[in-house]
C-alpha cells in the first residue's frame, strides 16, 4: 500500500492541472505533429496517458527522485563529486548545438 499524505488542496489542484496540462500536450503532439492515429482518438489518449501517468509516479518517484537529485549534485557517499548540475549542463549544451545546427542549415540554403 502506497503511503498517503495530507497534502492542501491548492497543490492537489496543482498536481491536476499539471497532469492534465502534460497528457493533454504530449496527446496533441503525437495527433497533430506526429500524425499518428492513437486509440480512441484526443480525449481518450489523455485519459489513458495520466491514468499510466499516476500508475508510474505512484511505483517510480522515488528511485527517480533519487536519480535526478544525484545528476543535480553528484556524490559518492559524503564525497562530492562534482559542483556541477550535471542535468544543466546536458541540456544547455543540446540546446546551444540545436541552435548552431539551426543557424548553419539556414546558413548553407542560402
């Protein structure tokens, strides 16, 4: 049985709007910009989505939290590996080479 703890009902609608925001966004992505035929069409994706969303979070969060907080400050005990948010520094460095590659296939079709 999973703990359950008191949470205020500001973030419990938070937590929702999060939710439906997500699984509504990752739906239109593959409907519209993927053209992929999902089952039941927008709605239902949704809804299947953030019920395997809550099933997920529900088995996962923790050893994800634990993953995600070792990228951020990345440690061998109570040694310190490194000062560095490793996960900033991944996406940073993605983003500066997709804007480089942007501005050079611009570049080369002129």
């Amino acid at each position: 049985m999973i703990a359950q703890s008191q949470s205020d009902p500001i973030t419990i609608l938070v937590d929702i709007l999060f939710l439906s925001a997500i699984c509504s966004f990752a739906s239109w992505y593959y409907i519209v910009k993927l053209k992929k035929e999902l089952f039941g069409g927008f709605f239902i994706s949704v809804i299947l989505s953030a019920v395997a969303s809550i099933i997920i979070v529900a088995l996962f969060q923790n050893f994800f939290r634990s993953f995600i907080m070792w990228f951020m400050s990345p440690k061998l005990g109570n040694f310190q590996l490194s000062n560095l948010n490793l996960i900033l520094v991944a996406v940073s460095s993605f983003s500066v080479l997709y804007l480089i590659s942007i501005l050079q296939n611009k570049r080369s079709k002129k």
